[in-house]
C-alpha cells in the first residue's frame, strides 16, 4: 500500500532523488487527494554535514546528499478533506 492510499492521513513528507520521481508520485497522489504543500531542495541533518579529519586528509559525510534531492510535503485537498469530514 503506498503512502497516499492512507485515508487516515492528511500530511505527508517525502524526499526523493530528483524533481521527476517527485513529480511522478505527486501525479498519483492527486489521484488520492493531495497536492503539494511545499517543495524545497533537500538539506541533510547537521551531523551528515560535518567534516571529519582524519590525519591528513578529510571525509565528507554527505551521506545520502545527491543533487537534485527535494523534499516535498503533501496535504489534502480541500475538496477530500469536505468529503472524508
């Protein structure tokens, strides 16, 4: 069952790859629904940004970081939401 058939839910937030995998499931939700609250460029927690030394050299902790990452938060429909009261 994907997120967007819960009718329990009424806020959703997701990150995704890039836009077109967000625009994708954001096309099915609509089915559902939802709509797009916000959108913005996805920024990892503090502690993935942190560099750490080691010796001489340094790690970036980027982990799961690529460009092109977005997270979106979806809402219900006003129309969904008068019609499941």
């Amino acid at each position: 069952m994907s997120w967007y058939t819960n009718d329990k839910e009424v806020a959703h937030t997701r990150t995704y790859d890039n836009r077109t995998k967000a625009s994708e499931e954001a096309h099915k939700a609509a089915a559902h629904g939802w709509r797009i609250d916000t959108e913005e460029p996805y920024t990892p927690p503090v502690e993935d940004r942190l560099l750490e030394s080691g010796g001489g050299s340094f790690t970036a902790l980027m982990g799961l970081h690529q460009p092109g990452e977005v997270t979106v938060t979806f809402v219900r429909t006003d129309e969904w939401l008068t019609a499941h009261g």
